[in-house]
C-alpha cells in the first residue's frame, strides 16, 4: 500500500509539471516594446507604416508628409532616431529642389555620420547646382568632412574639408587636382590650421608685396603636398557623385 502511495503522488507531480509546460510564458517587456507593423494617421497629410509602441512610431517604418516628402529607417518613442534616409522634393523661385539624407539621427535631427545631397533644376531641366556633403553631422549642421559643389559657374567646382581648425578650399577643375597642386595652377586655394593661413589665386597680385605673399603661399602649400594628396583623391572620388544632369 504504501507503494501504490508513493506511484499516486509521483505521477501527480508529474502530470502537473507537464501541464505547466504546456502554458504559454508571459511576454517580457522587451517583446511589447515595438508592435507587428501598422498604419497610423498622423495628420491630414502625415501618415506611417511601421513598428510602433504607444499608439507612435517606434523601431523601423516610413512616415510621409504628402507626396514628396519622406522618412525611412529607426524610431524612438515617435523621433527619427537611429539611423536612416531622408528625402524632400519641394519648388523654390521657379526650381525644383531635391534633398537626400542618409545616415545617424537623434531626436529628429541629422546627428553622426551621414551624407547628404542638394540637387538644384531650372524649369527647363537643367541643373543648376548639385552638392554633397560627407562627413558628421550635429543637431542638423554639418560639422567637419568633405562638402562638394559643381554648379554652372566659373569655374564649376568648389571644394571645401574642414575638420577642427583645419580648413581647406579649392574652386577650380576637378581633373588632376594632384598634378594642378604641385604646379600651384588652381583657380584658388585657401589652407588654414591653427596659427597657419595661407591662400592663392590665378588673378596676378596688385602690389610687389602681394606677390610675394602668394609666392609664399605657394611654396608652403607644394611643400604639404603630401598631406593634402588623401583630400584631393576624395574632392575627385566625389565630384562624380554631383553631375550637373
């Protein structure tokens, strides 16, 4: 009997510890913190399809504002935060412009590494100005990196690197920038880092002093060549991203 005693209870513990198992456990926070995608109404013209948490935006959607204006990428607690592409399509004085973002975001601001464009169209499709920044962004302004523009101007290219004290410009061609360096032959030049400024351009100087000033200024700038090379591959590497078509 006491046998049959023990088997009863043995197998009771047992069917109990099955049952349990059978039971579904409870959803951590973490699971509840983004829903399965859906649609939300924002506004007449704002609407977003994505994960969300709250009843807003939260993990990865899409919000639009009207036709030609988007975002797509990482939400938190309803701001572009993370990383992700932004694009805005919008008429100025008769021309079309065109703006993409794509990169770090905090707080629904460009924020970390990212690039952005600018694209500029007359009315009759030509463009007017095309420009590109690379580099770090902080509370929507770009910081340091490498910022190019070609536009239909003379000449048709500017090129400016900045990063900390350290300022770079060139406007002139951006064919053989190494070669035009070394022959101190582009349009102008300006080159500031800390106490250091030195600058010139292909208009001759006005005064004997001038002149000796940009002669300067030139050797010292041949004499960083080596320095500067990294930039002006990147100037050139970039300049075929910004087509004037």
């Amino acid at each position: 009997m006491q046998k049959i005693k023990l088997l009863s209870i043995t197998l009771a513990c047992a069917l109990s510890l099955f049952a349990s198992s059978l039971v579904p456990a409870p959803a951590s926070a973490d699971a509840n913190a983004a829903s399965a995608k859906e649609w939300i109404q924002i506004s007449a013209r704002t609407s977003y399809y994505g994960e969300t948490a709250h009843g807003q935006p939260h993990g990865r959607g899409t919000i639009k504002w009207g036709e030609d204006k988007q975002y797509s990428g990482d939400f938190v607690n309803g701001k572009r935060t993370g990383t992700g592409k932004y694009m805005n399509q919008y008429q100025a004085d008769d021309e079309e412009h065109k703006v993409v973002y794509n990169g770090s975001w905090t707080d629904d601001k460009m924020d970390g590494e990212g690039l952005q464009t600018h694209k500029v169209t007359l009315p009759d499709g030509t463009v007017r100005w095309n420009q590109l920044q690379k580099g770090t962004f902080k509370a929507g302004v770009f910081q340091s990196g490498y910022d190019v523009i070609h536009a239909v101007a003379d000449p048709d290219y500017s090129f400016t690197y900045k990063n900390g004290k350290e300022l770079l410009t060139i406007m002139g061609s951006n064919q053989n920038m190494k070669k035009a360096w070394a022959a101190a032959s582009m349009f102008s030049v300006q080159y500031k880092n800390g106490s250091v400024n030195k600058s010139y351009s292909i208009f001759p100087a006005s005064t004997a002093a001038e002149q000796r000033q940009n002669d300067a200024a030139k050797k010292y700038l041949k004499s960083i060549q080596n320095k500067i090379n990294p930039h002006l591959l990147q100037f050139e590497a970039l300049s075929k991203q910004v087509p004037l078509k």
